[in-house]
C-alpha cells in the first residue's frame, strides 16, 4: 500500500511549477554610478558594472532554488546589456514590455537590481519616477510613488511578490516601506542628487549574491503588495512638457492644470493601462 500511494504523489511532484523570477534591472542604484553621464547605455564601466551586479544576482538566485532567471534590460531603451555577457543560465530579455511588463506569465516573483528612488527623494542618488527629463511627480490615489511601488503594485495585481531589491540606500528604504519582508542590498548611500558613498564592485556583488539567495529561500512567504479599490493615478509633468491639446479627450483622464492629469480605473491595471507616462 505504502508503495502505491507514493507512485500516486508522483504526478503531482512532476506537477510543481518551476521557480522563476524577473529581475528589473536599472542603472542609477548601481555601485559606482553616481553622475548622469555613467548612466550612458554605451558607457563601458556602466556596463561591467551592472553587468557584474546581475551576475551576482543570478548566482544568489541559482543557489536560493530558483530555476529560471529572466533579466529585463530596463535602462534606456534596454541597450545596455548583452547575451555575450550576461550569466550563461540567464534569460535576457531586450526590448519594451508593455504595460503589464509580461507579469502575465506567471512569475514566482519579480526583484530589482540598480534601482533608485522615486523622485524629490533628497538622499537620492539620482532620484526620479520614470523619466527625469519629462516627469516632475507621479502620485498613486494622492500618495507620491516612482518605478518601485507601481511595478510592486502592477505584479500585486497578478498575485506576484517583490522578494528582491539591490539599489541606494534610498530605493531600500523606499521598497521595506511596502514589503517589510524583501530582501535588500544597500551598495551606495547617498548625500545628495550626485554625491555619495560606494560600496566597491567586488564588495557589491558579495552583498548581492547573498540577499538573492535569502531572497529565493523566501518564495511564498512574501505576500504581494495589491492596491485595492478604484485607483487613481496622477502624472505632473516638468515644465517643459504641457499637456497636449487633446489630453482630457484620454479614456479615463482628467487635465488637472497645464502639467497634470490624473487617470482613474476601477483597479490597479485598469488606472495603469489608461496612463501615458510619456
């Protein structure tokens, strides 16, 4: 009998699904960038740099018991990284996601690597929400947010959780505010929008691989950050950047003054769908 009930739990052990993660990689919470001109897709140190962060990452990850890793290229127009480079079990994934980023797939969990903080943050080490050039604030049902909680937020929505951000101090703190029980890796402390504190490269990605590997033990005890109820998100743009002519004509929009306006949506998706952020 013993042995007929553990050919009967067989097929359900084949079953499982793989543990994957997307990592959502950036470019100014990166050790050792701390001046806009690092950030440049094409600059070679940006590259080695980020490209050993993510490596270190996937290791973390890899021992942690995570079996798939994909790695969305997310810093400017996703021309930074590349396959020669990248760790050999990696996925690298190149190119624009849309507005639901592919969480659609059905990811364990998602993380962040190289991440700043929202903007008008002062300790930020180049600090902004989505574009630094266009967007002066973007508010979440009236509460300022940046890249963090609205791509927490946006995987919330397909019942996925943050496990993983390595950043500035900044992003840190930002991330523990929504999810007390991530895993964080703090690789620079800033002192102001260009100035800070390093960890260096080799010592960064020791502190990476370690909290990705806690990270990974974590699958399925961290709860996915939701936002519930109708939603409203409101983007003030810069100066520079009034609303076009036809902006209140936008489903779901209202001009709220010549830089603002506000998207509503009866969920989180559904308010992130309608806004253009660009």
């Amino acid at each position: 009998m013993r042995f007929f009930s553990a050919l009967a739990v067989l097929p359900l052990l084949a079953a499982q699904p793989r543990k994957s993660i997307l990592l959502i990689t950036d470019a100014e919470g990166v050790a050792g960038i701390c001046r806009q001109e690092q950030t440049d897709p094409n600059n070679a140190e940006l590259r080695a740099l980020l490209t050993g962060e993510i490596n270190a990452a996937v290791e973390g990850f890899l021992e942690g018991g995570i079996e798939d890793v994909y790695v969305w290229d997310g810093h400017d127009g996703s021309a930074t990284l590349s396959a020669l480079t990248i760790h050999p079990k990696a996925r690298l994934i190149i190119g624009g996601l849309g507005r639901t980023m592919t969480l659609e797939r059905g990811y364990s969990a998602i993380g962040f690597l190289g991440q700043h903080s929202m903007a008008g943050v002062r300790a930020g080490i180049m600090a902004h929400s989505y574009s630094s050039l266009g967007i002066q604030n973007l508010r979440l049902n009236g509460k300022n947010v940046g890249e963090i909680e609205t791509r927490a937020a946006l995987a919330g929505h397909f019942n996925t959780p943050v496990i993983f951000l390595s950043g500035d101090k900044a992003a840190v703190e930002e991330v523990k505010a929504l999810v007390p029980d991530v895993e964080t890796a703090a690789v620079m402390e800033g002192l102001a929008r260009h100035v800070c504190i390093s960890l260096s490269a080799e010592m960064s990605r020791q502190a990476i691989r370690a909290a990705a590997r806690r990270a990974a033990l974590k699958i399925g005890q961290v709860q996915p950050y939701r936002i519930t109820g109708p939603v409203a998100i409101e983007i003030e743009y810069t100066t520079r950047h009034s609303l076009r002519l036809d902006a209140g004509h936008a489903l779901g929009g209202e001009v709220l003054n010549d830089r603002t306006i506000r998207y509503r949506g009866a969920d989180f998706l559904e308010a992130w769908t309608r806004a253009r952020l660009w």
